[in-house]
C-alpha cells in the first residue's frame, strides 16, 4: 500500500553536537602533538558515524511517500537530497578551496602546478584517492604536506552521499527495513575486512586511511543506526 505523508525535519539532540565537539578536541590535539592523545586522528571516524545516521535520517525522514509503511524517497527527492547536500557543502569548501590557493600562491612555498592540482582535487570530492595516487603520506611528517590534505575525508563523504541514497533505496524496495540495515551491516563489515587486509605494522598505512572502500565502515554504522532508530520504518 502506497501512502503520502508530509515532511518531517530531524529534532535537535545536543549530545550529537557534544560528540562533535569532543571529536574536534581530539583530531586537534593529535595534530598539535598532544602527550596521551596518540590516536586523536580517530575522531574523524566519530565525524563518520555522526555523518551517517544524520544523512540517513534525513533522507529517509523528507520521503513523501510510503510503501508498506516503509519511507522510500523518490527520484526527485534523491535530486533533491543531493541538490541540499551540495548547497551546503560545495560554498564553504570552494571559498576555502580559493582562499588557500591564493595565499600558498602568494607566498611561493609550493610549486603552482602541484598547489592547482590539488585544489582542482579538493574541489572535485576526490582528494583522497588524489593523494594515494600521489603516494602522499597522512602520517608523514618530515616533506612539507599539502594544505588541502585533509580534504580527503570531506572527499569521502561526498562519495557516500552520492552512491548510499540508491543503494538504500534498492535495499527498501526490496526488503524494507530489515534489508536495508542488512546492507549497511554487510557492507560496513566488508569495510573492515579491506581495512584489516591493507593494513601492516610494517607499512605507511595511508592507503588504509585515505580509501573510501577502508573508511565508509563508520558511515554506513552511523546509517544503520538511523534506520533501526527512525520512527516511521516498518
């Protein structure tokens, strides 16, 4: 049974703010070289599972119209969906983009072609695979690092708002709610597994760190949770 309903907006939770907060506060304090935060870089995975549930949730919160109680957007609410993701995303991130380019440029401490293909990566959502291909090191410490390096995990988002909404979309349709967390599960759980097959003690582990296919694992954690958590999911 096909049912419309109106659309919903996602209730403020200040707690979420707080693990943000907390997540900053521990990505800082590794980068500043905090004694006893080792493993501050891990916050960012804490930004991955918040992205996720709220991503989700709101995907599945602005659909329309209900199939067998299941919320499922339609085409033009995915459009949508990617239209809002991109107009809150895209400003910010160029102006930053911009603005970082000019004043590397002015102070000629990076070579312009190097300083542009960057930005052009940064720009396009795909600054991680960028600086794989560049063999650029997250974790290097000694060679002068480029400024759009932490790009990357805005990169990996992108590509996650981009491929998920279909996938989830897929997933309702053909099994409601209980297919689409399945699929989250299963896919974050293939996450971990590539995760664990390229790290090594041995070797810079950047390929791990920087890949969408090793780091989407907390997204589609955080998206799981919105689907069993959500009201309005048969």
């Amino acid at each position: 049974m096909t049912q419309s309903r109106g659309r919903t907006a996602l209730p403020y939770v200040a707690a979420i703010d707080g693990l943000r907060a907390l997540a900053v506060l521990a990505v800082v304090a590794y980068h500043a070289s905090v004694a006893g935060v080792p493993g501050g870089f891990f916050g960012v995975d804490v930004f991955f599972v918040i992205s996720g549930y709220l991503v989700t949730a709101l995907f599945l919160a602005r659909a329309r119209t209900q199939v067998g109680g299941v919320p499922i957007p339609d085409g033009a609410e995915t459009q949508d969906f990617w239209y809002r993701r991109a107009r809150r995303l895209v400003p910010a991130a160029a102006a930053a983009v911009v603005l970082t380019w000019l004043v590397y440029a002015a102070l000629g401490v990076r070579s312009l072609g190097d300083l542009s293909a960057e930005a052009l990566a940064a720009l396009g959502y795909v600054g991680n695979w960028f600086f794989l291909v560049r063999d650029q090191s997250y974790f290097e410490t000694i060679t002068s690092p480029s400024p759009f390096l932490h790009f990357w995990s805005l990169a990996v988002e992108a590509q996650f708002y981009v491929v998920w909404p279909l996938l989830l979309i897929g997933a309702l349709k053909f099994g409601g709610r209980l297919a689409a967390f399945a699929l989250a599960v299963s896919l974050a759980a293939i996450s971990t597994l590539v995760v664990a097959g390229l790290y090594s003690p041995e070797a810079d582990p950047s390929r791990a760190y920087y890949g969408t296919d090793a780091r989407v694992a907390g997204l589609l954690l955080g998206a799981a949770l919105a689907i069993v958590v959500r009201p309005g999911l048969a």
